[in-house]
C-alpha cells in the first residue's frame, strides 16, 4: 500500500501524537501554542464500531454520527512531521481514541488542579493501552496550586510517570512538555529493540 | 441541488462511494498517513470526481488525511475512499506512519528531540 513518489523525493515519516484530558482543560489551546499551522479540526464518522455505545439497530442508515478532533503539526526537518491530537473529551467515544492511540508515540495528559479527576479516563486508558504518557498540569491563573508530589499522589500514579507544570498558552512551555513526553517515551521503549 | 453546496453535500453521503470493496479495503489509512500528488489530474479523467480533483490539487505538497480532511470539510473517512481511488488511477503516492512495534527506532527519537528544542 505504501509508494514512493516516482521522482524519487522521500516523504517525511509522520508521527502521531496525543493530548488528552478532561473538558475544556487546555487541549486545543496547547496544539495551537505549539503547532506551525493554526490548529484545523476533523470529524471521523461513527461507524460499525460504534456497536455497543449506539445501538443503531434499525436506524442502520444512520451512520453520520461524527466526532470532532483538533490536530496541529509540527515539521521535524525534512524526515520527520508531528501531527498533534487533542483527543475528544467524551468517554463514550473511546473508539477514535484506539484509531487515534494506534502508532501514537506518546500522550499528554492535561490535567486541571479545580477537577483532577477530569484526567482519570486518560490516564486510565493510556496505562490499560500501554502508550507512553506524560502528566502536565495546566497552571490556571485562578487554580489553586499544588506540589507536583500532591498531583501525583491524587492522580495514584507510578514513580516512572513524569508529571510538570506547564502553561498551555505558552509556545515555550508547550514545548517542554513535549520533550519530557519524547523523552520519557524513549526511555519507555522496548530495551529488546534497541 | 443546482448550488455546489447541495452537489457537494450530495456527494459526500453517495452511497456507492462509501460502499465499494476496493476502497473500504483501503478505508485503514491512519489520520496522519500522508498524501502527495505525483501526477496532476487534469480533470478529465474518467471516474474522477471535483473532490478527488480538490485532493490532487492540494498535495502538490504532502497532506495528512486529516488535513486533507480539514481542509475540503469533509468526513476523514470519506477521504480515505477517495484517496483509494486517487492511489489506484496512480495519482498519489503515500507514506504511512511507522507501525506501532517500529516506533522504536533511537534515530527518530534523537531527530524529533532536536527538532523539539530548536523551535
């Protein structure tokens, strides 16, 4: 399935990656702090995978269900293009999140401090898939702030799973949460394969 | 349906379009797989439509298929089955994301941490 142009000029290898939590918790704010282009949005179409969440039974036709996401991109030089995924905030529309989460290189968790357990469901779902995942707390001016110790400690998470503080207005700041998420991902891979 | 708004609409629910074989075969590109036009459509090409016409004239430089998708407002998945159709006339060429179990790769990671901190 994959073809090379004809004129011999490699494409860029695209890689995936993720920023989820909870309702209006930053997520699109990051992708465009960070993105090359203005943050566009794309709708997949709800489709027999749905079974379970929607019962469709006897509207079969009805098959424009849509679920919007906003991506970014990043270009890595001439080898390498990011594309960045706010995930939808809605729990029942876990299954974008596996097409999404399928290849992806890593996630960022957003969490807000006034409703941590917004994040719960990402963080659940990121452990339970195994994809490498990285906390930010997005700092609201009029949140209330605590240690990272206190976050981690709310959160229940592992020792190994980075957690920071990050602004997500902020392209610099964006950034950094970035490379910690990169870099925890490579220490994450596969030692087998190095 | 005498507006290109209503032939449009029309269009991106066309049944056949969604249904084919040959193009749900090909409906698994990821969100990021990549698009590049490697030989222009003219617009008389039998069994191409204005969209794939659109698609061919926006990746004159490489597009994901959720840009593409952005870009013409239309469902990610009905993309891809255009695409299908784009890559079996010869049109387009992609390049697809690593697979999960390759992304292990320490030049990649080493040029994506570079690439990072000099933005």
């Amino acid at each position: 399935m994959v073809s090379g142009p004809s004129d011999g000029k490699k494409l860029p290898t695209p890689i995936k990656l993720l920023i989820a939590g909870g309702f209006g918790v930053g997520k699109t704010t990051m992708v465009g702090s960070v993105s090359e282009i203005k943050p566009l949005r794309t709708e997949e179409t709800l489709t027999d995978r749905s079974i379970g969440v929607d019962d469709l039974s006897g509207v079969e036709s009805k098959t424009t269900t849509t679920v919007a996401m906003d991506f970014g991109r990043i270009s890595i030089g001439d080898d390498f293009v990011l594309y960045l995924f706010g995930t939808p905030g809605q729990e029942r529309f876990w299954f974008v999140w596996d097409e999404l989460a399928r290849g992806a290189l890593g996630a960022v968790v957003l969490a807000d401090t006034r409703r941590l357990a917004d994040c719960f469901p990402s963080v659940d779902y990121f452990e339970r898939r195994g994809t490498p995942f990285i906390v930010a707390v997005n700092c609201f001016d009029d949140a209330p702030q605590y240690a990272l110790d206190e976050v981690k400690l709310a959160l229940n998470l592992g020792p190994d799973i980075p957690v920071l503080l990050c602004d997500a207005r902020r392209r610099d700041s964006g950034k950094e949460v970035l490379i910690a998420l990169v870099q925890h991902a490579y220490g994450r891979r596969p030692l087998a394969k190095v | 349906m005498n507006s290109d708004d209503s032939l449009y609409d029309e269009q991106v629910v066309r049944p056949y379009v969604m249904t084919r074989g040959r193009t749900e075969a090909r409906a698994k590109l990821d969100l990021i797989t990549l698009a590049v036009t490697v030989r222009p459509a003219t617009g008389v090409e039998i069994g191409l439509d204005p969209e794939h016409l659109a698609i061919a004239r926006l990746c004159r430089r490489p597009l994901s298929v959720a840009e593409i998708a952005a870009h013409l407002d239309l469902p990610a998945g009905t993309v891809r089955v255009l695409l299908g159709d784009l890559l079996h006339g010869g049109f387009i060429a992609l390049q697809e994301p690593q697979p999960e179990v390759d992304v292990l790769d320490e030049r990649m990671y080493r040029a994506v941490l570079d690439g990072l901190r000099a933005l």
